[in-house]
C-alpha cells in the first residue's frame, strides 16, 4: 500500500527533504507563490538575495524580480522559500536573461521539501560549546554538536555525574560562533531536563540529549538563530 507521501507526489529522502517531480505539483506550488506573493530568497555560491518575488510563469519560464543586489555572475541558482505549513521548500533553475528588472529563468522539474518534524535540529557551528549547572555544580565547555528549537546534544570526553532519566539543570549558557552569515551568539536558557546520556564509541565522548524550558524573550532568540542557520546549511549544501 502507497504511503501518504507517496500517494501525494513525494517522495523521502535520506538528506531530511521529501523531493518530487510531479508537473502538477509544482505548477500549483508556483501558482501559490504567484498569487499569495510569497517571499523567494536566491542563492548561489557566494551570494544570497533578499526576500523578492514570483512575478509570473508559463509552461517553459518563470519571471522573478530581480533583487537590487543581483550579481549576474551565475547561471544556475536555487529559488529558497516557506510554504504556508512554513516548511522550507527549495528549487534549482537556470537564469535565461535579465530584462526590464526582471530575471528570466527555466522552469524547475524538481521540488524539495524540508520534512516536517516537531523541532528541526541544526547542525551548530565547529567550536560551540555549552555549560550550565547541576547540583550547584558548574559544567563548562561542552562540545555543542546541535540545536533545535527544543533541545540540543552536547558531548563531552568526561562523563558528567547525569543518567539521562530526566535529571534537570540550569543556568544553561550557549555560545555560538560567528560564521560566513551570522555573527557570534550567546543563548541564555534557564532550565533544561538530561532526557538522554549515551557513550559515542566513535567519537570516544558522552553525549547527551537536553531539552530546554525557557522564558518566551528566550524562545524568541533561539528561534532567531534556528532559522538563520536552517538557511545558512541550506545554503552550504548548493550543488551548483
């Protein structure tokens, strides 16, 4: 029996995206983006735009507003956005021409869509680290390896005095490294529960899962972040 994926058009993919070719769903896909005016991001290998427009399509073309910043040094871009389930979805075009600040580009045969997932966890930068408190005993330079809007794993070569069965710690402080988009970030989260402690044989590390409990000011800011990195590693996995 098909699964529902499948039975729409979609198909998974072990990268974290549901992909499909169907005609007809991308025709409706462009025609929503299209008609509700939602905002396209482009991106290429050094660049990315700001939030622009579908201006109009037909079956071989799509004419898109070019950003004022339009380099016009690549022919081949990928057309970044959210849809109304605010999922990111993302397609590759090649640029035809520039006319009358318009961008003229193919028609995409291939649709990606971010799979839905309760938290959609980031890989974090090389040398986060995060600390916090437990049993009024302080824990400092864990190896943060990434993040979501409801948790984080963090590593460490030492094992720390927690089981992984809910053991609860605050005081837990996040930095965040600055990268080629996103400048240096420092999260401050009150509490959080240990819900998972496991040994990497690999990696030779303890590493545990925590989920996080925070003011709404604190959400606010780790959403921030989630978001520009989810287009930051979107935008480093081009295939161009």
């Amino acid at each position: 029996m098909p699964t529902p994926n499948t039975q729409k058009g979609w198909q998974p993919e072990e990268s974290g995206y549901d992909v499909t070719n169907s005609a007809e769903i991308i025709a409706q896909t462009l025609t929503m983006l299209k008609n509700k005016r939602l905002f396209l991001i482009l991106i290429h290998k050094g660049y990315q735009s700001g939030s622009t427009i579908l201006v109009d399509h037909d079956a071989r073309h799509l004419q898109i507003d070019k950003p004022v910043d339009w380099p016009d040094t690549e022919t081949v871009i990928r057309v970044v956005f959210k849809d109304a389930a605010k999922l990111w979805n993302h397609f590759t075009v090649k640029v035809l021409g520039v006319k009358d600040d318009l961008l003229y580009t193919s028609r995409p045969t291939k649709l990606s869509r971010l799979q839905r997932r309760s938290h959609f966890r980031v890989e974090t930068p090389r040398d986060s680290t995060v600390s916090f408190t437990y049993h009024d005993s302080t824990f400092a330079g864990l190896e943060l390896l990434d993040i979501s809007a409801g948790g984080m794993q963090a590593c460490t070569k030492s094992r720390l005095p927690v089981t992984g069965d809910g053991d609860a710690i605050q005081n837990i402080a996040i930095y965040l490294p600055p990268t080629a988009n996103i400048p240096e970030t420092n999260l401050s989260i009150l509490k959080g529960t240990v819900v998972r402690a496991l040994r990497n044989e690999q990696q030779h590390s303890h590493c545990y899962g925590i989920t996080f409990e925070y003011s709404q000011n604190e959400e606010e800011l780790l959403l921030r972040y989630v978001r520009q990195r989810e287009l930051e590693v979107l935008r480093s996995g081009l295939a161009l």
